[in-house]
C-alpha cells in the first residue's frame, strides 16, 4: 500500500503548485481496500468555490490516469459551488 500511496502522491504533485499558488494544497487521508483515494483539501482550498472543479478537473483526473488501480477519488471536505 506504501508504494501506492506514493504514485498518488507523485501523480498530485503534478497539481500541487497550482494549488499552492492560491494558498492551498491537499493531502491524502486514506487508500481503502476498496481502492478509493480519500483526500482532504487544505488552506484555501478547503473553502474556495472552484474546489469541486479543480477536484474533479484536476486532482480525480491526475490519479486515476497516474495509477490506474485506483477506482475511485473521494473528498472528504469539498465546498459545494454555488
């Protein structure tokens, strides 16, 4: 599971200066046995509007072509938009 967690975290380090340009970042929580990755939104991220596009556009998209196991990407604290 170590090695796992570590191609999600290469496959979001793609993303992360984008995101910590706006002051936020994001941290993986969990990889279930299930294979879903469970992330949690950090700093501005946590309650930016955009965050559920930047999520799905940018994070869900980066780890599942990056590591093809994974079935699945889940936030755990995603502002809705509104």
């Amino acid at each position: 599971m170590e090695e796992l967690k570590s191609r999600v975290e290469n496959a979001l380090n793609s993303i992360r200066p984008y995101l910590e340009a706006d002051g936020g970042n994001v941290k993986v929580k969990e990889i279930t046995d299930e294979m879903t990755v469970m992330l949690e939104l950090t700093g501005a991220c946590s309650a930016c509007p955009m965050s559920s596009m930047t999520f799905k556009a940018g994070l869900e998209e980066a780890i599942l072509k990056s590591v093809p196991e994974i079935k699945k990407v889940e936030a755990l604290n995603l502002t809705p938009a509104f």
